[in-house]
C-alpha cells in the first residue's frame, strides 16, 4: 500500500512540473516627452565695466602764481565760461598797463610818420620803422593781454566740479592742474569683448547697464566698437553711452553691461537638462514609432535660460524625451508617462 502512495505522489510532482508557466509582465521605462517647435533663440552676454564721465577736462595753468581765489566747491555745477579760480594778477596787470601804453605811443607815432611820408616829408626808411615799432608794441600788448586774461581760469564747457588740487595762498606753477570738470550727464562705460563676439556688437546698438551697487540698471548704447585688440587682455574695446540726468551714477563704479549678440525668431530650442552625453557625442533622444527611443546626436550654439538653441537633423513635430532619458537605452520601448 505505500508503495501505491508514493508512485501517486510522484505522478502528481511530474504532472506539475511539466505544467505551463505564466511570464510576469515586462516593465517599461516611464519617460516625459516634449514635441520639438520653434521657438526664438536669444544669445546674450554680460561684460563687467568700468564707468566713467562723458569727458573729463583738466584746467591747467597757462601762466605761473599764487592761488589768489577758488570760486567753485567740489560737486558743484558750473556753465561754460564761468569764473573758477584767480591766480595773483597784480604783476602781470602792471605788465600788461606798460605794454599797453607802449603800444598807444607807438601807434601814435606811426600815424605822425604816416601822414609825414605821404607828404614825402619823411624817407620810406623812416615810415617803414615807425611801422615795425608799432608791430612789436603791439605782439608784446598781446601777450600781456594774454598773461592776465590767464591769470583767470574758466570753464571750457558746462561740467561738474571733480577735483581741487590747491587752496588758496599756494604756489601754482605754469601747466599744473587747478581743477578738474567733468560731465556727468552723461557716462561712459568701457567694456573688452572677445575676438568671437566683436563681429557680433554693432555701433548704435541696444545694451542694458546694471550698477550692482545700487542694484539698478539703466539703458544704454553702443557708440565704439575698437578695431585692435588690447595688447595686454587680448580684448576689443567697446564703449557704451548711458544717460546721467539724474546724476545716480558716480565715476568709478562698476557695471556690467548685457548686450545681446545673437537672436533667432525661429529655432530648434530645447531645455538644456533634455540633453544627454553618450561618450564624447552630446545628443537626446527621439520617440519614433512604438515608442522607440533613438538617440539623435545634436550641435549646441548656444545656452540662455536653461535653455539651449541647436543644430539638429530632426524635424520640428519630433517628439523628445524630456524626463528620464537617463535611464533609457538606445532602441528600447519606452512608457509614455505624460506629455507636453
């Protein structure tokens, strides 16, 4: 009888290994996708800069002396023309009295020989040297004229009051700098540009300025673009205009100026993090029929906002994966977990 009972058992054990058995289904990878559409394509730049007046204009001495007046105070507005300091002028106004009265005697006498020689009661000799006398008081006058008009420093043209190098009662030699204007209406902002980009800038061209430190930015145009690259940083000087009205900005800070260099109203954008890196070959993948998933090698010009604008055979329409292309393989089935 238990023989009986284990050749029973045995049949059974056989019967159920030689059943059918089920495969679990298979797991697909779940990936977002997106479809590839134009979309405009914005290459822009920031250059850090040092901003500075319109111009800046030393008012130097012509003549030497002492500092007899400073008629202006640091910050202050001055109009073309204006009175800015006094140098003593005493001994050059008694030179330019004396030429001056040398000149009225000589040409006193030259209108006595004059009318003396057109009665021919004098020699052309005579006449000829009364007319050189004259001439000489006269170039010695104006440059006693001069020495005094001089000894008066004036504004050449509206500005602001940038620097006082002396007080009054100092010694001023001839050519030293008295004081220092400036036009702060409107600044001046100097930028180096790569080789790769001067092409790119243009005179007249839109820029945006920010001042970081006081966290602004002010509207500004291109009005340079150098030609030579600077010998020692190898970059092309650019200058930038930016209105002053308001006097906000100072001399001296720093900026950085955004200027855009590229812009493409239609073009194959995608997000930058759709971008994947099989060896050297930066690419990503394409959905195809039956969710298939091929990768499609792609030509990165340039990024902006997370953004990047590339050169790629695929044609808009595509779809793209955009979530989970990192855990995908070449040639699998993919799940589509959602879409655009």
């Amino acid at each position: 009888m238990q023989k009986y009972l284990v050749l029973i058992l045995a049949a059974l054990l056989l019967a159920g290994c030689g059943g059918k058995k089920t495969d679990p289904p298979r797991r697909l990878t779940k990936v977002a996708v997106l479809t590839l559409s134009p979309s405009p394509a914005v290459n822009t730049r920031e250059y850090p800069g040092l901003l500075t007046p319109l111009y800046k204009m030393n008012i130097q001495t012509q003549t030497g002396g002492i500092v007899e007046s400073i008629g202006v105070e640091l910050g202050q507005s001055v109009r073309r023309g204006q009175e800015l300091a006094r140098l003593d002028s005493e001994v050059n106004a008694a030179q330019c009295q004396q030429a001056e009265a040398a000149y009225t005697l000589a040409k006193t006498s030259y209108e006595r020989q004059k009318a003396l020689y057109a009665e021919n009661v004098i020699s052309a000799q005579q006449y000829e040297s009364a007319e050189s006398q004259l001439r000489q008081a006269e170039a010695l006058y104006r440059v006693a004229k001069k020495n005094l008009e001089d000894c008066t420093l004036t504004a050449p043209r509206a500005g602001v009051v940038s620097f006082i190098n002396y007080d009054i009662g100092d010694s001023a030699s001839k050519g030293s700098t008295v004081i220092v204007l400036a036009d702060y209406s409107k600044i001046i902002m100097r930028i180096g540009v790569t080789d790769k980009d001067v092409s790119k800038i243009k005179t007249g061209q839109k820029a945006a300025v920010r001042v970081d430190d006081l966290g602004q930015s002010w509207p500004g145009k291109v009005i340079g673009v150098g030609s030579l690259a600077d010998d020692r940083s190898g970059t092309y000087p650019v200058r930038i205009e930016i209105d002053n009205a308001q006097g906000a900005i100072k001399p001296g800070m720093f900026g950085r100026a955004g200027l855009t260099l590229e812009y493409y109203e239609r073009a194959k954008v995608v997000p930058l993090d759709t971008l994947v890196l099989r060896g050297e070959t930066i690419g990503l993948y394409a959905v195809t029929t039956g969710n298939i998933v091929r990768f499609a090698p792609v030509t990165v010009n340039f990024e902006f906002d997370d953004k990047v604008y590339i050169q790629s055979a695929l044609p808009y329409g595509q779809r793209i994966v955009s979530l989970g292309q990192e855990f995908v393989v070449d040639g699998e089935e993919v799940e589509i977990a959602s879409g655009e």
